[in-house]
C-alpha cells in the first residue's frame, strides 16, 4: 500500500527542510522533489525499482511522484531532507511538463557537469542556515535554493514528458482525500459507499481511479487496511479475537477467521502465538533521535570540504 505524503513548507520558504536519524519509512510518495544528503551512516533507499545503498556524502534527488522508501539496515545515520515545491521545478512556458532528474552520487555514469560537489555545498548550507531569521539570511536561503534548481537543469540529466492531465494535481488530490477517508473511516462497513457519496464519484469510477493509481481495487485496499490494524492489535495488546474482529471492520468473528487466513496464510491465534512483527506502522516515518549539534558540525564539515 503506497501512502501519499503531504508537506508543509517552511514559513516564507517554498521548501520544507529539516535533518533526521531515520529508521524506516512505508513505501510512499508526494508531488514534491526531495533530495536527500547522508551526513552520517548509510541509508537504503528503493525509488521505483531501483535500490540504492547511500552513505555519507551521498546525494540523491528523489522526482515528483516516485514511490520510495528509506531503511537504516540497521545503521544510525543522519541525513538532510530537503524538500522542494515541484512547481518550482516546472517550465513557466509549458506547464504541461514534467521533469525526471537524474542524480545518485552511487551513479558513476550520469554525472552532472557541475559535479556534485556544488549541489552538496549548496545543500548543505541550506541544512545549517535554513534556521536564520535575519532576512538577509532567509534571501541566502532563496538564492542557494534556486541555484540548486539551476544546477539541475543546466548540468544534470533528465528526461521530460507530458502530464497525462492539466488537472492531474487535482486529480491527485482528490485521489488523496478518497485514500485518506477510506483509512480514516475503515472500520465502518460502509464506507466505500460512504466515500462515494460525499466525494460525488460513483461505485464504478471509484474502482476505475483506485485500480489505475495504486493498482488496487477499492475492497483490496480497504482490507489491507483492516488487516493491518488486526495485525498490530494481535501482536501489541492481549485484546480478545472478537474485539480485534469487530475493531477492524470486520462483521463477525467467522469472517474475520477467514479473510484474515486467505490474507496471510495463518490463522489470527497462530499469528498471535508465533508472536509475528506486524508491518502495521501508525506513522509513515521512523525518526530516531539525534544530536543536532553533531549534524550541525557534519554540516559545517561538508560546506568546508568542497
């Protein structure tokens, strides 16, 4: 199940920047363009189909829409989240494009001309100065910013297509508050009918729309989330198997028993008793505390270097 991510921007900063020891995060994605520095540790990183191990000093920028996931391998690391409005990344001219950037510092072939060294400086003086409130600071800020958005387009490799749909960012949205309802409201034995009532699409489109961009049906992803919830109540809390059945959504316990069986291949007792890890994660993200005067000198360390 991919979760859509949306981010809030830095006041008056059309970016959203911070630093982060990261455990996990659920395979997701979001319009945004983020690129990622290691600073410390390594960090895996699977964009689409393609894995990538980075460690420190790696960059990598991950396009508007790509689905991806990050994993520790069970390595502390720190790294630079960054974080850019994709309308920055459009062409004013024809915004019916959409650009595909090619930047992995692991990628020894697609080098872009600048090198990364000054896309890694730039970013890293936007980790350690995005906190300044002077505005000569937050113009700085801006400038390194855009300049790293020009280094991408004059030095880098990237492919362009066409959006598919001039509203295709409404329609994502409106695709985000249909998948977000559903998981809200999963519990309820109605809510499919509910969700086509209050977002005005009917039963047959709903199908159509789901199928095409998760490539779920509206059932199959109503019950992942049912039995992901079930998964978690029997591996973190001794609740009964009639409760469980009844707070996941489900009609009776029998039917319960059974689509959690065909779901798994394992009965709720057994998955309980074998003390099975649940892949239920309430948030998108595990973040693991961090000493930010240590990532600040890691920064620091880096703007120096290049």
């Amino acid at each position: 199940m991919y979760i859509y991510e949306t981010i809030d921007y830095l006041e008056n900063y059309p970016a959203n920047v911070f630093i982060a020891s990261i455990e996990y995060s659920n395979f997701h994605w979001h319009l945004d363009y983020e690129l990622i520095l290691v600073l410390k540790g390594s960090v895996m990183l699977t964009d689409g189909v393609r894995t990538s191990v980075l460690k420190a000093g790696d960059l990598y920028l991950v396009n508007t829409k790509s689905i991806h996931s990050l994993d520790n391998r069970g390595e502390r690391n720190l790294c630079l989240f960054i974080q850019i409005n994709n309308e920055l990344l459009k062409n004013p001219k024809d915004p019916t494009q959409t650009y595909f950037f090619y930047l992995n510092s692991q990628d020894d072939i697609l080098i872009p001309k600048c090198g990364y060294g000054k896309i890694r400086q730039a970013a890293a003086q936007i980790g350690y100065g995005w906190r300044m409130e002077k505005a000569t600071g937050v113009y700085r800020m801006y400038a390194l910013l855009y300049g790293i958005i020009a280094d991408l387009f004059e030095s880098s490799v990237y492919d362009t297509y066409l959006s598919s749909d001039r509203n295709s960012n409404e329609d994502n949205r409106f695709l985000v508050e249909i998948l977000n309802y559903i998981q809200d409201n999963y519990k309820n034995s109605h809510v499919l009918e509910e969700v086509c009532q209050k977002k005005g699409i009917g039963e047959k489109n709903l199908y159509r729309l789901l199928k095409e961009k998760i490539g779920q049906t509206p059932n199959k992803f109503l019950l992942e989330n049912r039995i992901e919830h079930a998964k978690y109540l029997l591996t973190c809390t001794k609740k009964s198997i009639s409760y469980i059945a009844g707070d996941s959504g489900f009609s009776s316990e029998s039917t319960f028993f059974r689509v959690f069986k065909q779901t798994t291949g394992t009965s709720p007792l057994q998955y309980r008793r074998e003390g099975i890890l649940s892949n239920y994660k309430p948030e998108l993200k595990n973040y693991l505390d961090f000493n930010y005067a240590e990532a600040r000198s890691l920064l620091v360390k880096l703007i120096e270097k290049e």
